[in-house]
C-alpha cells in the first residue's frame, strides 16, 4: 500500500494536496453524509478527535454522495451543517466518490489495504471507517454500524 500522507486529495477550499500534515498520526478516515440515519455519529467522532488529538490522532471526514444522495448539499452548506449541528472542529475535506471508476485515490488505497466482509473492496454505505496507524499503511476497516466510540480502544492501541 501507499503511504496515506503521499496520496493526493482535495480540501474544502478546491486546493489539492496531500495528507502530509498528518504524517506520524493515527487517523480515522470516515466517508460522511449528512442525511444519513448514521450522520450523529459525527457526534462520537468529534469526541474521540477531541479525547486523542493531543496525542496524535485525527478523524478526516470525506462528503460522498453515493449511497442514497444523502450528501446533496456544495461544501459550504456541509461545512455549515457539521460545525452547527455537531460542533465539527476536525478537518472536512471535499466531497467525493469512493467507489466507481471516479473513486477518489485514498479511499481505492484504503479499500486495497482494508477489504470488507468476504474480501469485498467497495464500500457498502456511509461512514465505514478506516483506522490507518502512524507509518501511514497499516490500515483496519470498520463497518457503519460499528460506533466511533467502539473504536476508541483501537486507536489507543495505536497511540
């Protein structure tokens, strides 16, 4: 696998970079919605981004459309919705495709690295989560139905 942090991806503000501000994290990189039956799950993110940031972890929340157009809103109206509605200080990048021939590079990395059940690659539905450890490769898939705060455990292996 590539390391995460080379990968290119796109900010809120159009600019494309790399996760290189991250390297040396443990990141939780989460494909989002905000019209989801799972979207207050944005609420257990931010507490563990807020619990283990101190220790060098981050969430990265990734806008995606693709399962039931429940992310139909522009990047200011997603920024809005995430910092009104659930006070979201962790970074929001722009939104994506996770699957598909458009799919977005990290996540065709993470789904390499991280299968799902039965060795699929596509991602099934919002917020399957990703925990990718501090080298930037080693990298565990969680299901939507799993809780941000059922992970907190892991990450604090990984600190």
């Amino acid at each position: 696998m590539t390391v995460i942090t080379d990968i290119p991806v796109t900010r809120a503000d159009g600019e494309q970079v790399t996760l290189a501000d991250h390297a040396g994290e443990v990141l939780l990189i989460v494909n989002t919605a905000s019209k989801c039956g799972f979207t207050p799950q944005y609420a257990g993110l931010e507490a563990l981004y807020r619990k283990y940031r101190d220790r060098g972890f981050s969430v990265l929340a990734f806008p995606c459309n693709q399962f039931g157009a429940q992310e139909p809103g522009d990047m200011a109206e997603i920024a809005s919705f995430c910092a009104l509605t659930y006070d979201v200080t962790f970074p929001v990048y722009a939104k994506i495709d996770v699957n598909g021939e458009n799919a977005a590079p990290l996540f065709e990395s993470l789904k390499q690295a991280a299968p799902g059940v039965l060795g699929s690659k596509g991602i099934k539905w919002n917020f399957t989560k990703f925990l990718v450890d501090r080298s930037g490769r080693k990298v565990e898939r969680f299901a939507p139905t799993t809780s941000p705060d059922a992970i907190g455990p892991e990450i604090e292996k990984l600190l």
